[in-house]
C-alpha cells in the first residue's frame, strides 16, 4: 500500500474524502480573501416584510459586481456570498448606502463552495391590503408591457386607457394569493393617480428553488374616488380588523427525523418539517430553518424546501447540543428539537 492508498483509507476512516477536502480548503481560502475584494458592499442587509428599520439586523457579506441596464430587465447585478449566507430566487436586499432594494432573479449553489447569481434593481413598492385589512408593502420590479398601442383605445364617447404592466414579486403565501379582482395603484401622481388591475398571476413559470418568483399582468382599470385611497397609495382601502384567522388557528408545525445525533465525522442527518391543519398537511405554506448555537459555523448544512441536511467534522464539540427551529415565515407557528452531537467511534 502506497502512501496516497494510505491517505485515502485514513480520510475514508474518519469518514472524509477528497473531494470534500478540496471544498472545505476552498470554502475556507474564500473566506479568508473575501473582504479583499473591491466589489464588496457594506451596509446590505435581508429584507424582511413589515420591517421598519434594519439597525437590529445582520449586515450581510457579499459582492456586488458588473452592473448593467437593458429596456429588457432593467438595472441589473451580479451577487457573490459564502456559502452559508445563501439568497435565493425570491428573496430581496436592501442596500442602506443607496436605500435601494434588489431582487434575486437568478441563484446558484456553485459546488457547495459558495453562492453567485443575478439581482434586479426594484423601482416601485407595491402596496396592497390583506384579508384582515393590513397594508402590505413589497419592492418589486415593475415593467411597462404595453404593445403595439398607444395605451388608449377609443370609442364614440370617451377615451379609456388600456396599458399593461408586468410586476416581479417574491413567491410568498401574500403574493401567491393575489388574483383579479385586486387592483393597484401605479403612479407617482396621488391627486389623480392611474390604477391596474390583475389579469394574471403567474406563480408556476418562475418556481425556482425554495422560493421563487410570480409575474403579475396588470390592465389599467378606472379609479374609484369612493374607495381608493390616492394618499396611502391603497386601491379599495377598507378599515383593518383585529379579528384573528379562523383557517390558522388550529396549524402546528412537526419535525421528522431518524436520529437526534449527530456524529463528527459521520454521516449527515435528515429533518423534515412539516405543517398539519387538524392532522391534514398543509403544502402551500413557506417555511425557514434557524439553528441555535454558538458553533453554527462548524455545522455542514443543506437546505431542500422543507428539508434541512446537517454533519459536522470537528471533534472539538463532540457532547455539544444545538437547537434547531422549523417555522413558517413570520415565526409564529414553529416546531423544535435539540440535537446532540456525538463521537464517530
């Protein structure tokens, strides 16, 4: 037995390989050089629906580069994070130094090293009510679609205006939801403001990972001086109730699992979080992982949808717990465990 047979038995043996050396050599050059670079932007941090101020919020590491504009997509640019700052197709920044929101549009998980894709500058904050009255506020990219047309048509009597426009939102269980009749306001103007409503949502073309994003057609539509509100920005304005939801009372939320170790360098564990309504699972709801410890940075994690893949290789916390935390989005409805971590031998 050579020396390379030797080395290869001995990573096989604490149950490493090659390959996944090179990745953890890479990952960790990156780290170490990341800051290094001119394209790094300070002061980004992750959207979140309904947050005010982003100063209780961590900053995010990444690179933002080659920036470019098109009639087509607009103002767009290209992101690069580490791995474990992963932003995904749906997902939106907000940039503090210029107070500009981005939409992920493209993402890519490059070898388990880190991740690189494409972000779309929004240029409008869509504004609308939900069931219960509240005012939700999404940045998104909105397009002129007009063809062929002025964005007039005309008959005997009077003249109506007939312009398209195509929005880019987040997939998310608000804008999944949203379907004609809903109408909105796009326009600057707030004393005689043009108003849209939905012709189409296209939540299926644009299913991209965990996430995603949905296309909304709009058609211009009348305003309506009785209840639209030009000064909130708010088409059919109703007064918001304090009422709770019937339909969320009873979800909970559970996690499946084989094993509550996880051994240093061992195979990788498996939880599935899932989400019940009176025993019958609720598939259209959105979830998130957390993981709570002081050595989440040791941990070897992969996310598919409602699946989360965790191994460590570090003997160093061997006899350490961490909790980790299946919620849907705002955090409301959430199921944990607490997960030892254990010898190989």
């Amino acid at each position: 037995m050579d020396c390379y047979d030797k080395f290869r038995r001995k990573m096989q043996i604490n149950g490493g390989s090659l390959r996944n050396e090179k990745i953890n050599n890479s990952k960790l050059l990156l780290e170490k050089t990341f800051d290094d670079d001119p394209s790094v932007t300070n002061g980004v941090y992750m959207w979140v629906l309904g947050l005010q101020s982003y100063e209780t919020q961590d900053v995010i590491k990444i690179r933002l580069y080659h920036k470019r504009y098109s009639a087509a997509v607009g103002v767009t640019v290209k992101f690069h994070t580490l791995i474990d700052t992963p932003i995904i197709v749906g997902d939106i920044i907000y940039c503090s130094l210029t107070n500009e929101y981005y939409i992920c549009t493209e993402s890519f998980n490059i070898d388990n090293i880190h991740w690189e894709g494409k972000l779309t500058l929004c240029n409008w904050i869509l504004k609308w009510q939900n069931k219960k009255g509240d005012i939700l506020e999404y940045p998104c990219y909105d397009t002129n679609a007009t063809q062929y047309n002025s964005g007039e048509k005309f008959n005997q009597q009077i003249t109506i205006g007939s312009s398209q426009h195509m929005i880019t939102l987040p997939c998310d269980e608000n804008t999944v939801q949203l379907n004609t009749p809903q109408r909105f306001i796009l326009d600057k103007n707030t004393t005689n403001p043009t108003t849209f409503i939905i012709t189409q949502n296209d939540n299926t073309s644009y299913n991209f990972g965990t996430k995603g994003l949905v296309k909304i057609t709009l058609y211009e539509h009348p305003f309506n001086i009785e209840t639209d509100r030009a000064d909130i920005g708010i088409c059919d304005y109703r007064e918001p109730t304090t009422a709770p939801e019937a339909a969320t009372d009873n979800i909970i939320a559970k996690i499946f699992y084989d094993s509550l170790i996880i051994k240093s360098g061992g195979n990788s564990q498996t939880y599935t979080g899932k989400f019940y309504n009176d025993e019958i699972e609720i598939t259209t709801m959105f979830s998130k992982w957390d993981i709570v410890c002081d050595f989440k940075n040791e941990l070897e994690v992969e996310q598919f949808g409602n699946e989360i893949i965790i191994s460590i290789d570090n003997d160093d916390y061997v006899d350490e717990e961490f909790k980790l935390i299946f919620s849907n989005e705002d955090g409301t409805i959430q199921a944990s465990i607490v997960v030892g971590i254990d010898s190989l031998f």
